[in-house]
C-alpha cells in the first residue's frame, strides 16, 4: 500500500522593506544637496565677484579719465565755472574768467616752482570735479570749495560715476619742484562726497579708485636769448640812430647777438654802467650761424633755421605748433595787435604762433609788464603807433625790417636777417620779463614714469 506524503506550505515570507535602499538614496540626495548648494554658493561668489569687479573697474576708468581731463583743462583758456571754454561769442568779461591753470595753480615767475592755490579757509578741499549722467559729463570747476556739478537729468539706472581732481605741489614731504606739480584724481561709483573726498573712507558698495601723475610745464620759451636783439645771419642798422639796451648783469650786458659779422653804424647803444658800446655786442658767433647742411636721409635737423628754432624753443616748428598750449593764428593776409590781443586775452599763459608769413602790424600795446607775451611769427613785423610790445618777439621772415617807432621791451629774435628801418625804435632786453615768459608760458603734459594708481598716505 503505497503512501504519499503531503508538503504543507510553511508560513508566508516576511515581507521586503527596502530599508537599504531607502538609507542609499537619501545618502545620494544629500550629495546632491551639497553639490547644488556648494554650486550655487560658487554662483553667488562670481556674481559677487563680478560686480566688485565691474565697480572697481568703473571707478578706475573715471579717474583715468579724470587726469586726462585735467591735462586737457590745463592746456585751455578762460573758462566758465561748469569747466566750458569760452566760446568765441562769449565777451571776456572784468575781471576776466579765470582759466583752469589760474583757477587752481600759482607758478613762481623767478624759480618756476609750481604750487596749489592755498583754500580760502581751513579744512576745506579746493578741487575740481565730474559726474556722468549716463549720456555725458557735467563738470565744475570752483574757485574755491569742492565741486558740485549740477546734473538736469539722470538716463537710465546707473551707475552714474564721478570724480574729483585736485593739486598736489608736494610729493611726502618734498618741496615743490620747479615746472613741476603732482594732479590727483579721486573716482567713484556714485558722486557722493563722502566716497569723492581726499580723506575719504570706504563705505559698502562703492567702488573707488585714485590715480595720480606728475605733469610738467614744458615752457614756450625754454632758453633765454643772450641779447637784446639776437640775428642769426646778417644784421644791418640801416643807417638808423635806433637804440639797443641791455643794463642785464646776468646776460652780461650784450645788446646785439649775430652770426656774422655786423658794424654798429649810428645805432645807440646801451649796456651796463662802464661798459663800452663797441663790448656790447657780439659778432660772428659760430654757434648762431647755424649753417644748412646735408646728411643723408634729409631730415628737419638738416635746415639751419630749424635747427635755430630749436635752440630756442626745444621742438622742431611743426611739433611746436601742433602742441595743445599753443595759439595758431592765420595771418597770411596780415595781422594786427587786435588780433593778438584777442588771442591772448583768451588763452593767457600760451604763446601765439602767426602762420601764412603775413605782415604783424602793431598799433597799439601788447602784453604787460606782469603779463608779458610770446609772439612766433613766420613773417615781418612792424609798428604803426609809439607802443611798447612787453614780451619776446622771434620772426621767422627771411629779412625781418622793423619799421615804425615803437618798443620791445623783452627780446627780439631773427631767425635769417634782420634790418632796422626808422630811427625812433627801441629794444630793451628785460630778463624779468623774459622770466615770466620761461616759467609760466607753454603747455603741460604729463611726466614720463610719473603715473600711480594708488594714494600714498590718507591725505598727503
């Protein structure tokens, strides 16, 4: 009898939990919870970066772009107080409109050492100053107290950035320098004192910058001429009684310089105390002739009156003329002492250049004592009235006949022949005069090796 065994099913299994899994899916999570958090933490810190960055360099491209600016203000003439030249329908009013180099710096006219003007009163700043509006600059330049451009309309959301623009004749501690003098420009994201100010603190969220350069007055007149009437080829007294003084100990007292050789004739010569007319001059000066040579490749240096104009004035004819703190006048069809003075009385402190080799007709005074002249010309001049020229005269005419019965009282320079053609004139050599021309004509421009971009001490 066979028998079969019957398999009873045991009891059910336990159910599966997934306990394990569970633990290494939120392990996983968590990663990737640390991972996004940390991503956009990085996120954030570039953000944050980017911006600091984007302040630093927005504060750092104004107050580059507020020495610039000064350079330029310094190379330009009367202005108005939002920083503006004068246009030319614009009167010179009494007293004038000061310019940019008036406003803000005083030049010792016997040493050339350059200062800032003092404020008016204790612990405040004297500066000039810009601030963009998102379209353009709106600018102030005070006579005295801190600037305060006023802007009609802000475009767009900013920032609108700003700067300030001071003069430093010191650098720690040094005494001024002659020709010398030190612009700082404090720069800022936003045009608040505060950030602007040259004891300035650091406050959240602005961007701030200082840049500083020395910039040298490069004179219009960098060497003295030895003589009251200086020729470098032939000079002639054209049978005239006119009068040549030189009473200047430090010149040694030569009336008339030449390159070759000259008689005196009737001229009146005048030199100082005991000193013989005949030892007043000085002829044939082989330094003066300045001969034409040719060195191949020809250059400008090859011309003798080039070379002459350099002596004198330390740049070729064509960079001279083409410096900013130079005032060109067209005078091809002949000028007048209106025409300079016009000139002058709107750019003071810049030498006037009359191109086209026209005729210079002096009618009336030209220059002061305590504001003398520079006057190129690249024709004759001569005088229509009994008037005095305070200043240097340098013609570039091939024969300069003076003519007329007037006075120049400074210098007077030939660059070929020089010719007198009435017997009332009179040149008068005036090293004060002379000074002036030196140590405060001419054009700034900045110092090689001279640019910083950081401020040396809280308020040097």
């Amino acid at each position: 009898m066979a028998y079969r065994h019957r398999i009873r099913p045991g009891p059910p299994a336990a159910p599966r939990r997934g306990a394990a899994t569970l633990i290494v899916v939120m392990i996983l999570f968590f990663i990737i919870t640390l991972v996004a958090a940390y991503t956009s933490r990085n996120l954030l810190f570039e953000q944050r970066t980017s911006a600091n960055q984007f302040r630093s360099t927005l504060a750092f491209e104004a107050a580059e772009a507020g020495l610039e600016w000064a350079i330029a203000r310094l190379n330009e003439g009367r202005m108005n107080d939002d920083c503006t030249e004068l246009d030319a329908g614009t009167a010179v009013s009494a007293p004038p409109q000061p310019s940019f180099r008036e406003r803000y710096l005083s030049i010792d006219v016997t040493s050339g050492a350059i200062t800032a003007v003092p404020p008016t009163a204790p612990d405040t700043e004297i500066a000039a100053g810009c601030i963009f509006n998102g379209v353009g600059w709106s600018c102030h330049c005070p006579a005295s107290g801190p600037p305060a451009p006023v802007v009609a309309a802000y475009v767009g959301n900013g920032p609108f950035p700003a700067f300030w623009v001071k003069f430093r004749h010191n650098l720690l501690g040094t005494p001024a320098r002659p020709h010398i003098v030190r612009i700082q420009v404090n720069a800022c994201t936003r045009a608040n004192a505060n950030c602007l100010a040259f004891d300035r603190l650091a406050e959240s969220g602005d961007g701030l910058a200082t840049v500083w350069a020395m910039v040298s007055l490069r004179s219009g007149l960098p060497a003295l001429p030895a003589a009251a009437l200086t020729v470098r080829n032939t000079f002639s007294d054209g049978g005239r009684s006119a009068t040549v003084t030189n009473e200047d100990a430090e010149s040694s007292g030569i009336t008339i310089h030449s390159g070759e050789a000259f008689g005196i004739g009737s001229l009146q010569l005048n030199s100082m105390p005991g000193t013989p007319s005949t030892l007043s001059v000085w002829r044939s000066d082989a330094a003066l002739a300045f001969p034409d040579v040719v060195t191949p490749p020809v250059t400008t240096a090859d011309n003798g009156r080039n070379r002459m104009f350099n002596a004198f004035f330390g740049n070729w004819p064509a960079t001279y003329t083409a410096q900013p703190g130079v005032v060109v006048i067209d005078c091809a069809a002949d000028c007048t002492a209106a025409d300079v003075n016009a000139a002058v009385a709107r750019q003071p402190g810049q030498p006037v250049y009359l191109s086209g080799g026209g005729r210079l007709t002096i009618g009336a005074a030209i220059g002061t004592a305590a504001e003398p002249v520079l006057i190129v010309t690249e024709g004759r001049v001569e005088f229509d009235a009994a008037v005095t020229v305070h200043g240097a005269i340098y013609s570039r005419a091939a024969t300069w006949d003076l003519d007329g019965d007037g006075t120049i009282r400074g210098a007077a320079i030939a660059e070929r022949n020089f010719t007198f053609d009435d017997n009332d004139l009179s040149i008068i050599y005036d090293r004060d005069v002379l000074l002036r021309l030196r140590n405060r004509t001419g054009s700034f421009a900045k110092v090689a090796g001279s640019w910083r971009d950081y401020q040396p001490g809280p308020n040097p």
